[in-house]
C-alpha cells in the first residue's frame, strides 16, 4: 500500500443533518459516527456548543469539536458522552470516515463478512470496505474469540485501536519494519506481538504515549473522548481532503467574516458567536482577536457558516523590501530605490497606504525621498504588495483622534486617530493646548479625551479638546459662591476662575470624616490648597484639600470661653494650655441638629471635654463630646469600669453606674450583652464624667419594602418579618459607598444597615452582582470565582472560610458545587463577608408572556408544574450574544430560565 493516502471526503447531507440534530449515539447496538435519520437539512455545521456534556475548558474539547465539525463523529441528542468505551463496530466506522473512503460505500449491495465477524446491521458495509481496504486484518479479526459479545459490540482495545488508525495512515510498511522491536513501555511483554509494530510506529509519529507507571496498558478500553484526540492528531498525517475544510492565507478579517486566500481564488466564509478559534500546537481556545492577517489557517465549515478555525502557522506569509520613495508612475506603478537598484511595485486598490503612525494615507501624500518598507504577500506569484509605509519622512497634518496616554516627562502623547490608527507625537513648549477657549497645560489633557490636533514638520503644534473627560487642576480657594453653586479658585500667577460645582461633589479633607462645603477654608491670602476634579462638562465633581496644617485634638478640656472675643481656652490632654478663636465658619457639632455658636455657648464651661480640629488659632471644627466610640477591650463589673479601645489607638477607662444597653432585635439587653471585642457607643452623662448609655454596634442587612420620602421612614424585610427604620440622620450610601440620599433608595434593593443600639447610624445599598459563572479555582489556599455579568463586564471575587455558597433555597454549598456556566448572583453580607447563591435553572417551552402581569408562561409539561414565572424587569433575553424583546419569543420557543427567589433574572432561547 501506499504510505499515506489521499482521497476526498464527501460532506453529504446526511451527515451534515446528523452532526446538527446529533441523531447518533455510540452505545452498544446503536449507529454511532452514522446517520440512520432520513432528515434533510443544508450543509452547515456548528461546532461550539454542540455538545452540552462537552464543558467549556475540557481536555478533549478541541480534537471533539473538530472532527464532528468535519462529520467524522456525531453525537446523540446534543450529547458526545465523552467518558462511554468505544466498541469495534464504532471505531472502524470512524476509520472510514477519517480515511475518506465512506464515499466507497454501497449501502444497497448485500454484505457478507467472515463468520466470526459479527456486527450491526448499520455497521455491515463499514466492516466488510474496511476489510477490503486492509484497514482490518481479516485473517486476525475472523479467529474464534472467547466472549460473550459479538466482535462488533467487544469493546476496543488501546493496541487494536492504535492497529487500525496505522493502517489507516497506510502506515503497515513502517509497522512491520518495527515489529520485532521492543517498546520503552513497562508492560511491554502484555502488547500482542501482532500488534507490537503498530505501537511502535505510532509512538514515532508521536500519536500514542502510555498511562501511569510508563505503561501502554494493551488490552485497556478506549473511551470516546480519547479516540477522537487519537484521530484528530493523527490528521497531521493524513492527506485525506475534506469537502468542507480548507487551508489557506488569511487575505482579510472584517466583523464576522474572514477572507482566505485558497488555491488562487479568495474564499470569503461567515463566523458567528459560535465558530470556535484554535492553534495547531494548543488545546486551548484563543479569540477572533488573536487571528492575524496572512497567516495560515485551516477552516472547517461553509462560507454560510463557520464551525472551526485552526491557526495551522503563525508566520507571517509576507516578506519586506526597503528603500526610497523616487516617484508614482501610470499604472499604479511604484518606484523605489533599493541597493543603489530601482526596483517597481504594481499596487492596486486593496494596497493599504500608511504614515509613520499606521494611519491610512494616499499614495499622491508620498513625499520623494521618504524611507518606505513594502510589505508583499509571499504566498502567490504575483507576490503584491500588501502595506506600503512610510519609515521616515516629513509629516504636516490635522485630524481628530481620542488621547490614549499623555507623558509629560518625555512631551510626547498617543492618539488613536478617527480610523482606528493609533500615532505617536512629541510637542515642545509652543504647544497650544485649548478646552471652551481656555488655555490648558499639557499636563491637564487626560486619556479618553476627543482632540483635534494639528502637526507640523513632525512635532505638534496645536491641540484643540473637542470632548473632554475627568480632569484635574489646582489652585488656591478664593471663594464659594452663594447656595453653594460655584467655586472661585486662584490659579498660579494670580487668575482667578470661576467653575461650576455639579449637584454632589465629593470633599476630601485630612482629619474630617464626612466634609461639607463649609469646612473649606476660602480666602483671598491663605484658601486652603486643593485639587478639582472637573467632569467632561467642566463641572467639579471632587475637592481635595491638599497639605492643611490642621491639628486636631481629642478628649480636651475647656478652660474658658470668653464670648464678646470668641477666644476659646483649653487644656491637652497633656494639661498643655492653647487658644483658639471661634467664628461663624466654625463647625459646631452638640447636642441640636441645627447648631449655631450662640447655641453652643452655654456648653463651653470649665471642665467640658471637647474634640477640636484647628488652623493655627483658628477653631475649624468643635464638637462636644456626648460619646466614645471604639472596641470593649475589658469589663469590670466589681468596680464598674469599661475599658475602650478608640479607631486611633487611644485607651480609656470609663466608670459607670448603672448604664442602659441598646441590643439592635434584643429587648432586655444587660451588661452580660457586653464582651471584650463588642464594638459599643458609650454614651456619657451630662457632666461627661461616667457612662449613661451602652449602644452595642450591630450590622444587619435587609430587603426594602417601601420608601416614605417625605419622613425618610423605610419599611424592610427580614426573615419574613417587616418592620420600620428612619434614617433621616444616618449616613447614606450607595453600593460603591458614594454618599446618597434618601431619595435614592428603592423597594427591591438589598441595605446594610449598621446601628448604634437600636438606631441606625449608616446605611448602605448592597451592590449585588448576577450573571455567568466563567471559571472556577476550586484551590484550598485561595478559591475564587469569576463571573460575567449582564452588563458583560467580568469580576473575580475571592473567596475566604468566611463566605457563604447557597443554593435558592438557602441551603449550603461548596465551590466544588459551582461550575462555569452555572448563574450567580454575588453580594455582601452584613458583616462585608462573600455570599454566592447559585440560581435555579429550568428548561421550559415558551407559551405566552402577560404584559400586564409581567409573567412568563410556559408549556406545562405535568400537573405538578407551576406553568408562569413572574419576570424581572431587568432580565437579560438573549439567544448567544444577541440580546433579544420578551416580545421576540415565540410559541415553543425552548428557552432556559434562571430564577431568583423564583422570579426570572435571565431568558436562553435555545
């Protein structure tokens, strides 16, 4: 025989429509790698996804997707059942199909085999043409066999397996000439000498390797997964040519859609979200984005529909020329000097022109005496020129383009230009740069930001911000304009400017908690130093104060207050004396929600304990110490004594009497509520000398079930039990922990509420995360999760011996119950602990959706079934990466539903 053959695989109808519907099974006694359906459908193939039991990731995954893209094997029912044995029957059937003899098959002759060679009626003329064309050894296979399965049901074996697809290389000739040679394997003696030759022959070719222990194990059974890695690598010696594959150069990528350049024609095939991307030399999948222009790949599929694309050589199939740009001539004739030579190049209007940057010129913009490489395509005769650009030259240009990066050390900038292009530029200090006719230093341009920009004689001259994005400036606070509308500012040299504050603006201020406008300290000699962060409509969004002398004491006592100067004498804490003045811009915190200095003056008497915030003598805050917060560090109930553990360090002993104790959900709560690590408020008495009050700190999360505005009264949820909550003095905060208002919440969020006792001090909505489990580390030292979300977006939460995994139903989980592809939804608990809850999943057919009811009906398939589910409004409907109208689904539609608490969060129509 001849050492390899070479045949062309017809891609019949049949088998097109037994790879999509997935007919075929490989069990005992069923056609498997056949088609026994008489359905006729067009001949396109899906590759991904085809097999639900074939998960995203798994070792085999490539090589099954590849050969049932090629309609060498198929599956039953969308199943491949990768871990089932091959049978005799089965595997010669495929050797057939890989061997591209099938077309050799006359299914209307009667077939007659030897009498020991029992099989399947479908098998029958698969057996007998692989008995005649040596595929099976009919001498061998004919000998009595003890076994109580017919030869077509026995199971095969690793050494008849590899037997087979040697001959079916047509491989014989090198397995004789190896047959009295011994393998490297351990169980070298259990090999059938019969069979030695074909192992070693197709060790040499690399298609075999042994199992644990360096063993061949000969007589061990072949699962289905394992035969189609076996086939798909011995490909790489086959010259069998499948009707609906194709090797070629990659001429063009566009949006779903890749040119090939195949036999001096170009072939134009369709991709889609299911086409699957892979390299010759991995296992593992890789993107459309890693697809290069004129490298060579192998595609499996029709130009209607692309299954399976192979990176088979990742070179470049171009070769490079340079020279000097000397002129153009008629014909769309270049010229170029090269080794003192003049060599032409004929383009055409595919030729793609660039600058120095990558950006698209034309080819009249080719100035004589440039520096060009020439880019020709190596793989036809014609060898054309695919990309000509210019190495060096002069540039004078304007265009338009978004910043990418911005390096004022090196004064250079990259822009990616209105084609796509990205450019690299360097300016010097004539560089004009404007934002709504102001003049803007390089160094206040920001990534993202839309320009127009002008070069000259290579350098920029001019940049113009068309669009801007966040940015920032500095400067000196000269004023806050009326109703805290506006911010004055003195920018270096003296200028004033004026800007816009947008509706929330964030402060940050060293030493004050939660800032307002008022703490800013404006004036015309020493405004505080800050930074503005300007929003795209030039509006500021965030004041930080920068480098405040300020000094803050804590746990003062005042010595006097003298009201007519303002002058406020205290003790440190270290009986050290100082002065500070008060004024109306002084930030007043006792016992009134609306403080004024003519309020507090009665409580700045000697002995009173204070804590102060000021600016060399000037008071900036003052607050009248009601309460000590921190952690019970130790409990003397004999002397009466707490001791408390501040946030800064600081260690105080307090006594107490006789305290009341505030237990969030507990009401008797008693001193034996208290432990050492409680986190508490300890609030004083009126002469600020013992304790009055204990408030424990409790975190506790729960469902809002209505918003009363107008009283900021929440009425929530939890374990079923509804109760009320007013938060018109704790502190608000959205799920990313920017500071909200009551107008802010809704009915349906999740809040974590922390409360001082039975009052709820801050609150926080609880950002949930819900989408598509992509991958799993299941590593005891640091599991994760990484999950897609609806919006797209992918986060990778860890996970601790703290977090929580559920089912819908609230029961306990592990990660070795979650998988890729499983739908999640990922939030904190209330003490900022991980929580995934896996959804329930159920596979429906869609009936009718009740706009009114905002439900989804579905075909009852028993009595027992619930037959609608209530829909969320912000379900994701899709079908692969197309987002789809609840309007769009039609009667029997299969869909997938994923439920929340049994509402839908998310519509697969199949």
């Amino acid at each position: 025989m001849n050492s390899k053959r070479s045949y062309t695989i017809p891609y019949s109808k049949k088998a097109v429509a037994a790879v999509i519907a997935g007919m075929m099974a490989l069990g005992t006694g069923t056609a498997v790698f056949a088609d026994t359906v008489s359905t006729t459908t067009s001949a396109s193939v899906t590759a991904s996804g085809l097999f639900s039991d074939v998960k995203s990731g798994y070792w085999a995954e490539k090589h099954i997707y590849k050969l049932a893209s090629q309609a060498i094997l198929l599956g039953d029912k969308g199943l491949f059942r990768p871990n089932d044995s091959v049978t005799q029957q089965e595997a010669v059937t495929m050797a057939i199909r890989f061997a591209g003899l099938e077309d050799k098959i006359n299914s209307n002759a009667a077939v007659a085999l030897p009498t020991n060679i029992q099989v399947n009626t479908y098998f029958k003329p698969y057996v007998a043409l692989a008995l005649q064309q040596n595929l099976l050894d009919k001498t061998a296979e004919n000998a009595a066999v003890n076994s109580k399965q017919t030869w077509g049901e026995r199971k095969a074996t690793r050494e008849w397996i590899t037997e087979v697809m040697i001959r079916a290389l047509g491989k014989e000739g090198d397995a004789a000439s190896l047959a009295a040679k011994a393998t490297s394997f351990a169980d070298n003696g259990k090999i059938s000498a019969s069979k030695r030759g074909f192992v070693n022959a197709a060790l040499e070719l690399g298609l075999t390797n042994g199992v644990d222990g360096n063993r061949f194990d000969p007589q061990g059974t072949v699962t289905r997964a394992q035969l189609a890695t076996f086939f798909s690598r011995a490909e790489a010696f086959n010259d069998v040519k499948y009707n609906n594959s194709a090797e070629g150069i990659v001429t063009g990528l566009g949006t779903n859609k890749l040119d090939l350049y195949v036999d001096g024609s170009i072939r134009t095939y369709a991709l889609d979200s299911a086409t699957v991307y892979y390299t010759s030399d991995s296992d593992n999948k890789i993107s459309f984005a890693d697809l290069k222009p004129y490298t060579k790949v192998m595609v499996i599929g029709s130009t209607n529909k692309t299954a399976y694309v192979e990176v088979t050589d990742a070179k470049t199939q171009l070769e490079n020329t340079e020279g000097t740009f000397q002129k153009l001539s008629p014909g769309s004739v270049l010229w170029l000097e090269t080794n003192n030579t003049f060599k032409e190049f004929t383009y055409d209007a595919s030729t793609t022109f660039l600058d120095q940057n990558g950006a698209k010129i034309d080819p009249s913009a080719l100035v004589v005496g440039s520096k060009l490489q020439i880019q020709q395509e190596t793989f036809s005769a014609a060898k054309k020129p695919v990309i000509i650009q210019v190495k060096s030259g002069i540039i004078n240009k304007t265009g338009s383009g978004t910043l990418q990066s911005v390096d004022t050390a090196s004064k250079s900038l990259v822009i990616k230009n209105a084609a796509g292009t990205v450019e690299s530029y360097t300016w010097d200090d004539s560089l004009i740069v404007k934002y709504q006719n102001q003049l803007l230093s390089p160094s206040e341009l920001k990534n993202g930001a839309v320009i127009n920009y002008t070069v000259k004689n290579n350098v920029l001259a001019s940049i113009e911000v068309t669009q801007g994005v966040e940015r920032t400036i500095r400067g000196s606070l000269y004023e806050v304009g009326a109703n805290n509308a506006t911010i004055t500012y003195k920018r270096d040299g003296g200028q004033l400017e004026v800007k816009l504050l947008a509706e929330k603006p964030e402060l940050v201020i060293s030493g004050i908690a939660a800032p307002v406008l008022g703490d800013l300290i404006a004036d015309s000699q020493n405004g505080d130093q800050v930074e503005l962060t300007l929003n795209p409509q030039d509006q500021v969004t965030k004041i930080q104060v920068l480098n405040r002398q300020m000094e803050q004491k804590k746990g003062a006592t005042i010595v006097s207050y003298e009201p007519k100067s303002k002058l406020l004498t205290l003790l440190d804490s270290n009986k050290k004396p100082y002065v500070v003045s008060l004024d109306e811009k002084t930030k007043l915190t006792y016992n009134s929600p609306d403080p004024t200095l003519a309020g507090i003056e009665p409580y700045l008497v000697n002995g009173r304990k204070v804590n102060i915030t000021y600016l060399t003598n000037r008071a900036l805050s003052l607050e009248v110490i009601y309460q000590y917060e921190g952690k019970v560090s130790a409990l003397d109930l004999n002397g009466k004594k707490l001791t408390l553990l501040a946030s800064d360090g600081q260690t105080m002993t307090l006594p107490y009497t006789n305290p009341v104790v505030q237990v969030y959900g507990k009401s008797n709560a008693s001193l034996s509520d208290i432990k050492v690590g409680s986190d508490i408020a300890a609030v004083l008495n009126a002469t600020q000398d013992a304790i009055q009050s204990i408030q424990v700190k409790s975190n506790v999360q729960f469902e809002v079930v209505s918003v009363d505005y107008s009283n900021s009264r929440l009425t929530v949820k939890k374990d079923g039990i509804t109760s009320q909550l007013y938060v018109d003095k704790s502190i608000l905060a959205g799920e990313n922990g920017q500071g909200i208002t009551v107008a802010d919440l809704r009915a349906g969020q999740l809040l974590n509420v922390t409360f001082n006792g039975v009052t709820p001090a801050a609150v926080q909505v609880v950002k949930l995360t819900t989408g598509e489990v992509t991958s799993v580390n299941a590593a005891s030292g640091s599991p994760s999760l990484t999950v897609k979300n609806y919006g797209g977006s992918t986060e990778t939460f860890a996970l601790n011996s703290a977090s929580k995994i559920i089912n819908d139903a609230g029961s306990a989980l592990n990660i070795n119950n979650v998988a890729a592809g499983n739908r999640v939804e990922v939030r904190k608990d209330a003490d900022g602990n991980t929580v995934v809850k896996v959804l329930n999943v159920t596979t429906q057919s869609f009936w009718k959706y009740d706009s009114y009811a905002k439900e989804i009906y579905v075909k009852r398939q028993n009595v027992n079934d619930t037959g609608y589910y209530p829909l969320s409004p912000a379900a994701y409907i899709h079908q692969g990466d197309t987002t789809l109208t609840v309007q769009s689904l039609k009667e029997n539609d299969n869909i997938v539903l994923y439920l929340n608490n049994g509402t839908i969060v998310e519509i697969q129509k199949q």
